[in-house]
C-alpha cells in the first residue's frame, strides 16, 4: 500500500497526472533549466522532528538573545523610528472589526470600517492642513514615487521631476523603480554643504518648461528643517511645476504644516502614528493633496466619502468616493495599482492621533525638538566630533562627524559593545560628509540614556575607535 504523507495531499497517481497534463515525465523534468552545479547533491542536514512542547523552547530560546529596542538605547531612525505608543492604540485598533489591510470594497457592510478611514483622512487632512488625504499608500516612498507620476499626468507635457540632493536614498531608487517605465527624468538639486538647504541658484538653472514637479523634504532626511520653503513654492509655482512636499506628521505641532507654504502635494510616512517598528514594517504611506479637480481626478490610491440621506432623519453613510485602481478603471489608465493599501495601520493612526490630539501633538514635538537638540549639543561637545555636521536648526534626527581618523564603522562597533545601537552610517551615502552617523533620538530617550550615550563615543575617540 502506498504510503500517503498526512501533510501532503498529492499521491503518484495525482503527481503523474499532473507531470501528464504539462507534457513531462518526470519531476527532474521541471527543474532542466537549472544548471547542475547549482543542484544540492545531498540530503539535507535536517533535524528530527520534536514535540510541539520542544519547538516552542528551542524558539524562545533564539528569541532570548534578542535585545529590545524598548530599553530606549537605540538611536537608529532614517525615517523608521522608535516612539511610546499608548497601550490604549493597539487595544482599539486590534480588535477584529479592524483587522484588515484592505479598504472595504462593499460599502453597505462595511460602515464602520469606512467611517474609521473617513476620520483618518480628516485628521491628517487638518494636521497637514491640506484638503485631500487618500486611505492609502504602502510607505512613504511609493507615496513619494507616485507623487513624481502624478505631476507628470497633470502636466502632460513635462517628464522631469527635481529632487533635494539630501533625499533619502532608499527613496530615491523606489522613485526610479515607477518612474522609469514611464519616461520620467528624476534629476537632484544641489544643497549648500554647510546649511544642507536646497541652493536656489541651482534649482533655478534646472527649472524648466520640461519639468513636472519639484520635491523637498521638510524635515530632511539628513534632520535639519529646511527655511526656504516658501521661496522654493513661489519659484516652482512661477515655472508652472507642481511643489510635493514630504513631511514628518510628529514634527507640525511645532513646524508649519505644508498647506500653509502652498504645496500641491503632500507625503509622509504614517509608521510614527502608532506603529511599532516591527523590523521594518508594515510602515503606512500618507498622501494628500489641494482641492484641484485636476489634481484629485489623477491621485492613486482610495478616497471614502461622506454622504447622507436626502429626507429627514438624515443618516449618514460612507463610500468609496474615489478608487482608481486596475480593477476598476479602464486597465493601464488606472493612476493607481494599490490593493493592500496598510489600512490596518492607517486605522492605528487615526487611533493615535485621535488620543494625542493637538495639545499632545505640540507637547510631543517640543519634548522631541528639546531631548534631540541637547544631545546634538552634547555629543558637539565632544573633541573630534562635529554635531549636528549639517543644518543649523533640527528635529529629531541630526547628522554626526567624526574626525582624527575615527571612522564611523568603529564608533558604531564600539557603541554595539557597550550595548547601544547608534545611528546609521552615511559615509557611502553621503561621502562628502566624510566619516558620519544619522541620529535619531525621540520623547523615549530619558537625559541619562543620551548622556550614556555621549560618554560612550567621548571614550571610543579617546582609544581611536579601537577597543582596549
């Protein structure tokens, strides 16, 4: 009798009918265009099989050896970022009315989910003080590479799109991934090595009849805040290009939110709004824009809508207002493929923001803006360190230089040693920056955590970055 695998399903017979039906003989067959020197010759050193009992010790075990970030000794960002999220987040937006990454296509069952994303919109929309925010995008940089496409769907006679030469990178390769296919030049602007603003002069020369749009950073990658915003909206604007802006939503209960410098599009990434960071994801990408017909008509993503009823008593109801993706617009005109658009964590969010409301969401900008600017100062204090290397006003995170030969990859092992993980390393990034590290430090960094900090890196440049 032929022996049949409780897990696998397929008996010979099933496996031959199949091998049958494509028109090969064997399962060797389906694997000819692998050449031999790639193929495994030997068994597989696999375990035995354990107990359920036994699995889950062996897992706990590799799992004790992780250290967690929530002992507040980690000082990596690069818009990824450690923040206290109130216990009362995960309660609300865990519950299983809510466990969902999709938009409710069915609006008649699904009111309450579209009710809670209409309110995300809203909050965002006032916070950024912008007319439109979608529900929603995957992360930041998609949103920011669909904002490139969509200027150039609005100005359909323009392919070029400008850039802060301080973007971050990561986004800037997913901006060339959708751009592309398209036929959109993706080009940098210089920035002043000293302020890292964006040199005006230089933008000025790149600004032309050919160019879409025009994209900053505000915060900057890089941490500084850039000051000119408002010239940069009056040049783009008199060029006829389109100004996208993006923004850290934690930093506009101190920082003038975009709409007040006339951006026609927004981007920000939503992770900070509740969400842990979960090694990396799923993050959650904001997108808004002004009330242009225009502009609305050729932005991805969904929108839902309020409506009501036209007799008394009135009754609200909610719909997708706006969902121009593949499935639902004719094929390649769709401006937007987004299916699984992170509405779990835009519902978070909305929870978030909710319970900080705008007292909290100043109170929390200010405690960042103070904890991250006296470590900068302190970490300056520092012989051989130049802090903040780049900028003169930050948020949050902050640019760090090391000199007399210390390189950044021996201040980063030398904190690792003393259990703190620091920033990350921009020396092949930026290497005009030299040998430099991207802090990050938020309202989870007590003064004794940044002050340990501060010691560490005084005692790595006093033995050279070399460990005793």
């Amino acid at each position: 009798m032929e022996y049949k695998h409780p897990w696998i399903p397929v008996t010979k017979a099933t496996e031959e009918e199949m091998l049958a039906s494509i028109g090969k003989k064997s399962l060797e067959d389906l694997f000819c265009n692998i050449p031999e020197k790639f193929r495994v010759k030997h068994d597989l050193d696999l375990p035995e099989s354990h107990t359920e009992f036994e699995v889950i010790q062996k897992i706990q075990e590799l799992a004790g050896k992780n250290v967690s970030a929530s002992n507040g000794k980690i000082f990596l960002g690069s818009g990824v970022g450690m923040h206290y999220i109130p216990a009362i987040v995960p309660a609300l937006a865990g519950r299983s009315e809510f466990v969902t990454s999709y938009t409710s296509y069915q609006a008649e069952i699904s009111q309450g989910m579209l009710q809670t994303l209409f309110e995300y919109q809203s909050l965002l929309a006032e916070i950024l003080q912008i007319d439109i925010v979608n529900s929603s995008m995957y992360d930041m940089a998609t949103a920011v590479a669909e904002a490139a496409r969509m200027t150039t769907r609005v100005n359909k006679n323009r392919s070029t799109f400008l850039v802060p030469g301080t973007i971050n990178p990561e986004h800037y390769k997913v901006i060339h991934t959708y751009t592309e296919p398209a036929g959109i030049e993706v080009i940098k602007v210089d920035f002043d090595k000293d302020t890292g603003l964006m040199l005006l002069s230089d933008l000025e020369t790149k600004i032309d009849d050919k160019v879409a749009g025009v994209y900053i950073e505000n915060p900057s990658y890089l941490g500084f805040i850039e000051t000119q915003v408002d010239e940069i909206a009056k040049l783009v604007h008199e060029k006829g290009a389109l100004l996208v802006a993006g923004v850290e939503v934690l930093s506009l209960g101190v920082l003038r939110p975009p709409g007040e410098y006339d951006v026609d599009i927004v981007v920000a990434e939503g992770q900070h709004l509740g969400s842990p960071m979960s090694f990396g994801g799923p993050l959650l990408g904001i997108f808004g824009c002004k009330n242009d017909r225009k502009l609305i008509y050729q932005m991805p993503g969904r929108l839902v809508g309020m409506t009501r009823t036209e007799e008394e008593p009135y009754e609200n109801g909610y719909v997708l207002t706006l969902s121009p993706r593949e499935q639902h617009i004719r094929r390649e005109k769709a401006t937007s493929n987004i299916c699984s658009n992170q509405a779990l964590a835009a519902v978070t969010a909305a929870v978030y923001m909710s319970l900080l409301g705008p007292t909290g969401l100043r109170t929390l900008g200010e405690t960042i803006a103070l904890k991250s600017n006296y470590a900068a100062n302190r970490l300056n204090g520092i012989r051989g360190v130049k802090s903040p290397a780049i900028g003169e006003f930050i948020w949050k995170e902050f640019v760090v230089q090391f000199e007399n030969g210390v390189t950044a990859k021996q201040v980063h092992d030398g904190l690792l040693r003393q259990g703190i993980q620091g920033g990350k390393i921009l020396t092949d990034e930026f290497p005009e920056m030299g040998e430099s590290m991207l802090f990050c430090v938020s309202e989870i960094h007590g003064q004794s955590t940044i002050d340990m900090l501060v010691k560490a890196v005084d005692e790595i440049l006093t033995m050279g970055g070399v460990q005793k």
